[in-house]
C-alpha cells in the first residue's frame, strides 16, 4: 500500500463500503423476534448485519498500524468517505495538538470527526479507533475470514468492530426513519494504541456538552459495559554510574545496574492491588560490552491506579526512595509519564447503563453485565469523561476476544445484531422526551 492512496484505491475501497450499507431493509424472517422488541429497529438489525460484515472485511484488510501513518491516512479517508455518504457533516482532521509521550511518532494519524443533524434535542457522541497494534504485511497471518460463530481477522475485535458498527448503527437508523435526535456526533482516531497524544485533547472537547457518550470497545465475550475504566502511566527510572575496566579496574568504576537493581528491589512493595494501584517494572537496559563496568542504566514500569490521586501519590513514595542510593557516586532520576487518566463511574453513566440493560433484557430477552469498578484496562472513554456533563458508557461494541493476538482476534457473529439493536435503541431512548411520572 502507498503512503498515500490513489484516487482509483481509494475509490475502490468507498465503493466497496457504500454498497455493503446500500442494502434495503427487508422483511427477515421474524419467526425468532422476540415479543417485546420493536419489529422496525429488530429486522433492521437483522438486515444490516450481513452488510456490516462486508465493511468490516474491507476494514481488516486494510493495515493501519498506529505508526504505519500512510495506513491510518488511508484508512480514515475510506472512513470519511463512507459518513459523507451517510449524509454527515465530515472533516478529516490532521493530529497538530500532540502530547509528546516517550513513544509518540514523529507522525501521529489523523481523526475523522462527522456530525449528522435530527430534529430533536439529543446530544449523543460515538468513538472508536480505526489503528491496531500490528504491523504492515501482519493482516496475511490472519485474513478476515468467518468459522463457525466467530468472525477473525487482524483488529476485528480491537477495534474494527467498533468502526464498522458505529457506521451501520447510524445506516439502520436512517433507513427507519429516525431521526429524533438533536445531534450525533462520530469522531474515529487512528492513535489509540499509542495512548492517543494526538487525539486526546479533541476527545475531551467534543464529549464535554455531550448527554452520552459511546465507546466501541469489545466488551469481551459477554459483551459488558464498563462504566470505569484504570488510569494508565509509565515510570521512568534513569541510572548514571561511571565507566571503568571490569576485569582491571571495576573498583574504579560506579556499576549502574547493581545501583538500578538495589532501586527496583526497594520499590517492590509499592504496589496496593487491593486499591487498584499496580506498578510493575517490565523494560531494563543496562551496559554496552562485557567487559565495561555500565555507566547507565535505565528502567520502564507500568502503572495502573483508579483514582489520579494515586498517581500522585506513588511519585512521591518513589522520589523519596530514590533517595536511598546503593552505590556512593551513583546519580538517579525518576519521572512520571500520564498515559490515561483513570474513569470513575458517574450517576449519569449509571443511568444510561440501567437503560441499555432494560432494552437488552426486556426487548431481546439477553442479559447485559455492567462493570462499575475498573478491571485493569483503560481506554479512550477516559479522555471523554474527564470534564463531561454526560455519562460515558465503554464496551458498547461487538462482543469478542483476542485483541492483540495475531492468530486469535475475533468478534461473535451471533453478537452483531443484538449490538446493532441495542446502539439504535438507546439513541431512540436517550432521545425521547421524559415521560411524567
């Protein structure tokens, strides 16, 4: 694939999209709709997922690593031609305000932000990420490709799912004649793997007027929602000793490993898992050549808390231990990356979360797990809740498992209809006046 698409690619690729989402609404069979569900919405549902899956094959097979800029650049304009076609208010919007973290790129992908317009008074935000954790050639290991109930491919479940539902959500709400809403906002990222440097602040702006917010994570194979989300940081530790002869001389010299070594033992009890907080040292380096006594040495850990006081917190315990040195001479510095905040569950999310949990029990008859306590991972709905009004809802997408796994990535074929009901329903729901009690 070029850096950039040709115009003959590009066209191929939208194409292909706007016919999987040009599929009429049809009569399905309705022997198996359950009684309560609304008849319009459930074969709607029913219909588009055949066509969905179309767009997601095309999705996967396109690689848009989060530092493969030409992939996620080629990407987000398929992904942008395909809202335009869907009548949205689009812009493609290149990365400019970028938090420089260790690993950002020199080149950070670009977001494509639509808005579609209704007639009501709503304020609703989706979010996923077009980018994947793999690397250009990778998607030949594990082609799209549907056995039994599952549905493979690279990124499928983290998160092209979340692309693709997001886009065939606001299809079937068009083709039902819904348009009751005030405002629906879509912004896809394509930086979320690299803890989003370029997106992060644009997230937190756009979700701060929102009434709700969506994010289209997987929620695993049972397909919860996540109302919390653990706040992610990285601590850096830097070890400045001297050089001299091993085998002559060692005495002369100041060994940064033992001294970086005696610094990661005495932080070993730092850790409060019963609170949430987990700081894990996973990245040493240390020396050049066997024979050299190391002048530096360096370490990476990574972070997790539930709340930012935390964060904090452990800095200050580890620049107080840090003053503990091994080796007399020895120099060392440690910092303190934020790479997501964590996200608290609000009444607002709860809210919101008791609603999709009454639409999926009562209209499908389907059970849907609420998680209001964080599990480990963080995400971008972090970035959404930090200063909104509006309740943040994670894990709205395909159910699956396998994010990460070159082999093993995949998303429930019989979960994608149920999904595609539920986001339809819930901008129905969120967007009807109160009813009095």
């Amino acid at each position: 694939m070029p850096d950039r698409p040709s115009a003959r690619s590009l066209a191929a690729h939208c194409l292909w999209l706007a016919l999987a989402c040009a599929a009429p609404v049809h009569a399905q069979t309705q022997a198996h709709m359950p009684a309560q569900a609304q008849p319009a919405v459930y074969a709607a549902a029913q219909a588009e997922q055949t066509p969905m899956l179309a767009t997601l094959k095309n999705l996967v097979h396109i690689e848009s690593g989060s530092r493969d800029y030409g992939g996620v650049s080629y990407i987000a304009q398929v992904a942008a031609e395909r809202l335009k076609a869907l009548g949205g208010e689009v812009q493609i919007i290149p990365a400019t305000d970028v938090v420089r973290l260790e690993d950002t790129p020199e080149q950070v992908g670009p977001m494509v932000q639509a808005i579609f317009k209704g007639r009501g008074q709503s304020r609703i935000m989706m979010i996923a990420h077009m980018d994947t954790v793999y690397q250009r050639g990778d998607v030949d290991k594990q082609p799209f490709r549907i056995e039994g109930d599952r549905v493979y491919g690279l990124g499928v479940e983290d998160e092209k799912q979340g692309v693709a539902l997001v886009l065939h959500s606001i299809a079937m709400l068009q083709k039902v004649g819904y348009d009751s809403f005030g405002e629906i906002t879509v912004l896809f990222n394509s930086d979320e793997e690299i803890s989003s440097p370029g997106s992060r602040r644009l997230i937190s702006a756009l979700a701060r007027d929102q009434d709700a917010i969506f994010s289209f994570e997987s929620g695993g194979l049972q397909g919860s929602l996540h109302l919390a989300t653990s706040g992610i940081g990285a601590m850096f530790l830097d070890v400045q000793g001297k050089s001299s002869h091993a085998g002559a001389k060692p005495e002369a010299g100041v060994n940064a490993l033992y001294e970086l070594s005696h610094q990661l033992l005495q932080m070993r009890d730092l850790s409060q898992p019963d609170n949430g907080l987990k700081l894990n040292w996973t990245i040493a380096q240390a020396g050049t050549s066997r024979n050299v006594v190391p002048p530096h040495a360096q370490a990476q850990a990574d972070v997790r808390a539930l709340r930012a006081q935390d964060f904090q917190a452990l800095q200050d315990a580890v620049q107080e231990k840090i003053k503990n040195r091994l080796l007399e001479g020895s120099q060392v510095t440690a910092r303190f990356e934020l790479r997501r905040p964590p996200m608290q569950a609000s009444d607002a999310a709860r809210r919101i979360a008791a609603q999709a949990q009454t639409i999926y029990r009562e209209e499908l008859g389907l059970p849907l797990h609420v998680n209001d306590v964080a599990l480990g991972g963080g995400t971008d709905a972090a970035f959404a809740a930090l200063n909104t009004r509006g309740g943040v809802v994670e894990g709205m997408g395909v159910c699956g498992y396998g994010a990460h796994d070159m082999y093993g990535e995949y998303i429930l074929l019989d979960c994608i209809a149920p999904r595609l009901y539920l986001v339809a329903r819930m901008v129905m729901a969120l967007s009807e006046p109160p009813t009095a009690p």
